[in-house]
C-alpha cells in the first residue's frame, strides 16, 4: 500500500488485510510511509514495513525496490498483491525480481488525473503480474485497452458489513442531501454546487452536506458563494462516523465524472437512501436505473438537479429506491464474499504454480 490514508481503495484493502483467514495466511503489508488515520487497524492485525519511497523520479527508487525484493525472500512471500497505481509501479516489478510465485495488481480507478506517463509506466508493471484484479467491469474495460490479456484480468466486486449501516427511517419532507467523497475534480462536486441552484428554487429549505477532504474544498467553497447557495451547504471535511452521517440524510448524491466502484454508494444502498448519480463507470453497474437509484448525465447541473428534484417531491418513490438499494447490498456485496473471492484467487494462481495442492483450491472453493 502507499499509505493509510482513507480512501475507497485504502477501506477495502484493510479489510481484506484484517479479514483473511490467519490459519491459512500470515499476512504481512509493505508500505512507503505509515501516514494516515487508518494506519492503527492495519497494525493492529499484521507487521508493517516501510520502504520509504518519495518519487519514482529519486535515484534510490532502485535501491528501495532491491530492498523490496530482499525483503520478499527473506520471508518467503508467496503472494504479493498491490493496492493501486503507485505500489503497482513499485511492488510488481519488485517481486518480479525476487521470484515471488504469485504477483497479483490492482485496478481500481478509470485513471483520473493521471499523467500518460504514469499510466504507461503501470501498464509496464502489470507485466509482471500474473492477474490484475479490477473491481467493476468498467475497470476490466480499462485494463484490456490498455493490452491486459483477458485471461489476466479477473474482477472482484468491493464489499462491505452492511450491518455497520442502520436503514434510514423514510422522512415524510426528504430535503437533506448528502455527498460522500474526496474533493477531487473527477467527483464533480462543482456540479451539485450549480445543481443546487435550481434545487433551492423548487425546495428552498434543502441542505447539503458534503463529507470528504481534499484539495477542491477552497475552490468548492468560493463556487458556493457565487452561485449564492452557500448557506445550504455544509462541509465537514474528512469524518470518521461515516454511517453516522448517512443516516441522519434523506438522499445520497454522487455527481462523479469518473469511477470505477465506489464505496460511498455501497455505504449509502446499504443505509437505504435513495440515490441520485452520474451514469458513469462503475456506477452503472451498481446502480439499477429507477430500482436501486436515478442516474443522471454526468457535468449536467440540469439534470442533476432535475433527479433530486423527483426525489424530493416523490417520498414514496424515495423510500422505495432505498429499500431496493439495501436489499441488493445485502445479496450482491459483502466483504465475506470480497475476500472469500480474493482467497480463491490466491490459492488458484498458487496451485497453477504447484506451491499448493489443488485440494487446497477447491477446499477453499466449497
């Protein structure tokens, strides 16, 4: 992992790490720095390393990935699986060259904001693994593009407890908005600040609540007060008590330009809260168009606000959304098939190499 910070694929990747079963696994994670608050729940469950690398640009960079390899033999790795664009760079080729059986990448973003560089050098990396897990079909498309075998690509859904989320109580005036996301352009949060514009002028009295940090919360604040809406929103920066938060609103929006498989949304289904979304990535296929949620254009304030709009004049049809949308995630989603998923695919990739029996594969199978 790159760090601790929170973060869709940071929340997925301790879970797998402090939920894979110990008598099958000894689990330990690599790291570049221990920044971050979710740092103590990986601790607490398995040894970290630090292998401190600042930028791929560094002339030690080499000396860290040896180190990396070193460290890989020294402990007998037979499963190295990286988290993301960085630790795919850096992990995949370092266990490459320390002869690790099984090299497992990760895909789990439609790559927004990186360079072409970054991405060709990732591409490079994936090279060195055996498969590349994709966590939504979206992500799947990206990688066969980019020249990923699809013999090499499997696709694991992410998951989570839906029993850390209560279901909302259906409120008779659904008037509180809530987005849950990193401030970052690709989750387009400029475009619920204009979409709230038209909201406010058929719902005066709704609010919005945006739960997340990032580096557009300057930007995002100035927006707000030009388009004079900035009284109806709060901005609570980064939050612990997420569910909290979810169950205290009557909507869930998620304005993305881009994504892959977002957690917000699993989160928010699993609290019942009708959804309005962009139709974009993964999102399609998460979201059931008039079962599950409304999807909307993305970089549409119209038709953002238009699908809020329906919800708020409509309690019936919001109360219905949402129990739809509880209902598949607790079918479809959850970390016990997340990491029962990651599980088989280690023990596969290792019985195709001999480093266990297949008996062992299909145990786990059953």
């Amino acid at each position: 992992m790159t760090s601790f910070d929170p973060g869709g694929t940071e929340r997925q990747m301790i879970e797998l790490v402090r939920r894979l079963d110990r008598s099958r696994w000894a689990v330990r994670v690599a790291c570049f720095h221990t920044r971050g608050a979710w740092f103590d729940r990986v601790a607490a469950v398995a040894p970290v390393t630090v292998f401190p690398v600042t930028s791929f640009r560094h002339p030690g960079i080499a000396r860290q990935i040896w180190s990396f390899a070193r460290w890989c033999r020294r402990h007998a790795i037979a499963v190295v699986h990286t988290a993301e664009l960085p630790a795919n760079i850096f992990g995949l080729p370092g266990a490459a060259l320390a002869g690790v059986p099984v090299r497992i990448g990760n895909r789990r973003e439609l790559n927004p904001g990186k360079s072409i560089a970054e991405i060709a050098i990732q591409r490079a990396a994936f090279a060195c693994a055996q498969m590349v897990v994709a966590n939504s079909h979206a992500a799947a498309a990206h990688l066969a593009a980019e020249q990923v075998a699809p013999t090499r690509i499997a696709v694991i859904a992410n998951g989570l407890d839906a029993t850390d989320f209560t279901p909302r109580v259906s409120h008779p005036v659904p008037r509180r908005v809530v987005c849950v996301a990193n401030l970052r352009p690709e989750k387009g949060h400029d475009v619920l600040i204009d979409a709230a514009v038209d909201v406010l002028r058929h719902f005066p009295d709704a609010r919005f609540e945006l739960v997340g940090s990032g580096p557009e919360l300057g930007a995002l604040r100035a927006r707000a007060d030009r388009r004079g809406v900035a009284c109806a929103f709060d901005v609570l920066g980064h939050r612990d008590d997420v569910a909290a938060r979810l169950a205290l609103a009557d909507i869930c929006v998620l304005p993305s330009r881009s994504e892959g498989s977002p957690n917000a949304l699993l989160e928010a289904m699993a609290t019942a809260l009708p959804i309005v979304a962009s139709g974009v990535g993964g999102i399609l296929e998460l979201i059931d168009e008039g079962r599950t949620g409304l999807l909307v254009q993305p970089d549409d304030p119209s038709a953002l606000a238009n699908g809020l709009c329906r919800v708020m004049a409509d309690p019936a049809m919001a109360a219905r959304l949402g129990a739809a949308a509880r209902a598949d995630v607790e079918s479809r989603y959850s970390f016990a098939r997340m990491v029962a998923a990651f599980d088989l695919l280690y023990l596969t990739e290792l019985s195709r190499r001999g480093v266990v029996v297949a008996a062992e594969t299909a145990q786990a199978a059953a």
